[in-house]
C-alpha cells in the first residue's frame, strides 16, 4: 500500500461530516477572530505555534516511555507534564484547524481524525497516570505505550495535514501578507 492511500481515502470519508462540521463551527464561534485565536495560532511569533507545542507533548511521553522500558526514575512526572501540554497544545492545533476546515473539506475530516486520536492518546495517558499512582505500575506502563502508538498515528496525520494540505503552513504577525508561502496564506 502506498503510504498516502490512506490520507487520501481519509480525506473522502463523508461520513465523519456532520460530526466534524459541528465541531468545526464551535470552534469558530468560541475563537472567533480576536486576540485568543492570534495567539494560540502563534501570530506573536511569526509562524505556527502548534509544531512547537507538539514537540512537549511527544518528548514527555516517549521519554516516559524511554524511562519505564528501561528502569529509570521519573517517568510518572514526564506522563504528568505531557498531560498538562497537550491542552495548549490542542487549542494550538484547533485554533490552525479552523482556519483551513471551511475551505478544504479533506483538511477538515483528517483534522478531526487527527484530534480524535490525540484526545484518545490523553486519555490513556491520563488512565496511565493514574494506575501508576495507585500501584500498578505494569498497567500503567502498557496503557502508556499504547498513548504512544496512537501519538505516532495521529502525528502521521498532522504530518499529512502541514507538509500535503499547507494547515497551519506560513507567516503570521506582522509583514505576513508580503512573505506568504504558495502552501500557506495567511488568512485575512
């Protein structure tokens, strides 16, 4: 199989419309234009935020990971830090999203995919944490490592939604409309 069938067929699935438009339109009224939405789209830095983000959250849980598999000490407080930076690190996300959603229906249905499987990855995170503090440490351990097949698949989609679609691709901020890269206008 060709490794962009999948995106592309992920791109055509109608099914997921209702749901993801929905989303998308509480989104767009809860950002709205202003400020908020300028800052967690990283405006006040001159590009995305959200690729910075994303960097927190995958380097927390791969080292707990790393931690866990190997005998190391401090991996419950990496899965606890990657946790509290997953939640700017979806508005980030969320708020390049619905720049890109209304127009482009593909970037839409693999953005909504790519959140459904990120919230799912925080939540077996969130299980993980909380078996490690009750003593089960195994289960813990076992609930993390699937966080982090699911964090790989959903990257995989934010991959496809930055370098295939141009979501969250170009300048921000000021002197952004006159170094506007083909992939990533800013919007108006």
């Amino acid at each position: 199989m060709n490794p962009h069938d999948l995106p592309a067929r992920l791109e055509e699935l109608s099914a997921i419309d209702g749901p993801s438009q929905a989303a998308a339109a509480a989104v767009r009224d809860a950002l709205g234009s202003g400020p908020v939405k300028a800052a967690l789209r990283g405006d006040w830095m001159g590009h995305a935020l959200h690729p910075l983000l994303t960097d927190t959250v995958i380097g927390t849980w791969t080292s707990a990971l790393l931690l866990d598999l190997t005998g190391g000490e401090g991996a419950d407080r990496l899965v606890a830090a990657g946790i509290v930076c997953a939640v700017p690190t979806a508005l980030s996300g969320t708020a390049d999203w619905s720049d890109a959603e209304e127009r482009d229906p593909g970037a839409r249905r693999v953005g909504a995919l790519h959140a459904v499987a990120n919230v799912a990855a925080l939540g077996l995170q969130i299980r993980s944490l909380s078996a490690r503090r009750r003593g089960a440490r195994g289960r813990g351990i076992a609930l993390s490592l699937a966080a982090n097949g699911l964090l790989g698949a959903s990257g995989y989609l934010g991959g496809h939604l930055s370098y295939a679609q141009g979501v969250g691709v170009g300048r921000r901020g000021a002197g952004a409309d006159e170094h506007a890269t083909a992939g990533g206008s800013p919007p108006s």
